[in-house]
C-alpha cells in the first residue's frame, strides 16, 4: 500500500498564477480531507470530499479556493491568483470513512506551496 | 462546532523523564481522539488513538487517558528519548459520521540529551 500520494512536493507559483495540488488516498479510501499548515502552526481543516461530493466545506476561503475529487483520478485543490498569504503546506489526507476503523486518516507527504 | 485546545503548547524534559500533553475538547457527542506526531517538514504520522468507550489505552511508551466528563484527553511518553521531539498534535471527531477531525494547535516536544 503506497500510502496517500502528493504532488508536487514543492511548488512556487507567483502572484497571480494558480496552482494546483494533487492527492491520490490510500487504496481503499473514499475520502479524502484538505488541511492547510502555516509555518509553526496547527492543521487547518479546509474540506472533506467524497467520490465526486463535496461534505463540508467550511474551512475553505470562499474566494479563489477550489476542490473537486472525481469519479477517477486524483483529488486537485486548486487556488487561482494565488497570493503571499497562501504561502503554506498542504495536507491531504484519506480515510475508509465508515466502520469502526473509518475515522483514521492518514496523511500524505504534503505539497509545500511558496508564493513569490 | 467542536474545538480542541492543547496545553502547554512547548514542553521541554530530561532524557529518560516522562512527558505529558494534554487536550481539552468542546463538543460531547466527539467520540475519537487520535494522536499524531510531525517531525520537522514531514507529514503527521498518528501514534495511537482512542475511542470514547475506553478510557486508558497503552502502546510500548506511549498511553492516552481519556475523561469523558471533563471533555479531556492526555499523551503519556515514558523514558522519553531525543527521538521523541516532535509536534505533537491531538484531535477529535464523531465516529461512524461524515465528521472531520478537529486538531489542536500542537505542542512541540523537547527532549533533552
């Protein structure tokens, strides 16, 4: 099991541009967390999805931020115009998401975002 | 919605010492509370995790205490090691719900040679 895969490891977008950032779960997993880290703080949640739903949102930035986790294919968080403030690494995470083990999560390397 | 708070957030001990971190948490219906680790530029690694119908769990040098009453849960590190220093970062949620995990802030972890 290669475990929950991200990429790019390191990305350096400048004002402006969008940057995308890819997660594949752990064979499995059918969801799939966003967590966002400033240098020297905590985890931030900033969404769950399901295969193709979105489940809560509510930590996500209402402008510029978007994510998707489609019927194939990786999950993408996608922030357009980024800016300095975005600066951050990036957490995926995935779970089973039911049964009694189906709260674990499991976290990916992380995608080191930097704003120029 | 649920918030967690760890306290102290740095902690500092003799090699060999023990260590405890501890968690306080908002919501009663949260009923699973993991630890994780993070090492410097890495990904958080869970330790050990604990659901609501429990109250002690132990794995080697590592055991978590919850009370459900008082809404907090600890990390006990015995015989710490320089190996140990890390964040440390506790969280809750609702098993068997579409329910994420709420993190503390982390504690960073100092083990002293």
């Amino acid at each position: 099991n290669a475990g929950v895969m991200q990429n790019p490891r390191h990305l350096v977008r400048r004002r402006g541009q969008e940057a995308r950032l890819r997660c594949s779960p752990m064979k499995g997993h059918s969801h799939v967390y966003w967590y966002r880290q400033l240098p020297e703080e905590g985890l931030k949640f900033m969404v769950y999805l399901q295969k193709e739903n979105i489940i809560d949102e509510s930590g996500m930035p209402k402008e510029r931020f978007s994510a998707e986790f489609p019927k194939e294919g990786p999950s993408i968080l996608r922030i357009q115009q980024v800016v300095r403030g975005d600066s951050a690494a990036y957490f995926c995470a995935s779970s089973l998401g039911q049964g009694a083990l189906g709260n674990t999560i499991y976290f990916g390397e992380g995608s080191w975002l930097t704003v120029v | 919605g649920e918030n967690v708070e760890q306290h102290p957030s740095t902690l500092s001990v003799q090699e060999g010492d023990s260590a405890v971190i501890k968690c306080t948490y908002s919501d009663s219906a949260s009923n699973y509370f993991p630890w994780y680790k993070q090492e410097l530029g890495k990904r958080p690694q869970l330790i050990i995790d604990i659901r609501s119908n429990v109250g002690e769990k132990k794995d080697q040098r590592i055991a978590v205490t919850l009370n459900k009453t008082a809404k907090h849960f600890s990390l006990h590190i015995t015989e710490t090691q320089p190996e140990d220093s890390a964040v440390y970062f506790c969280a809750a949620s609702i098993s068997g719900a579409n329910s994420k995990l709420t993190f503390g802030k982390g504690i960073t972890l100092s083990v002293r040679p």
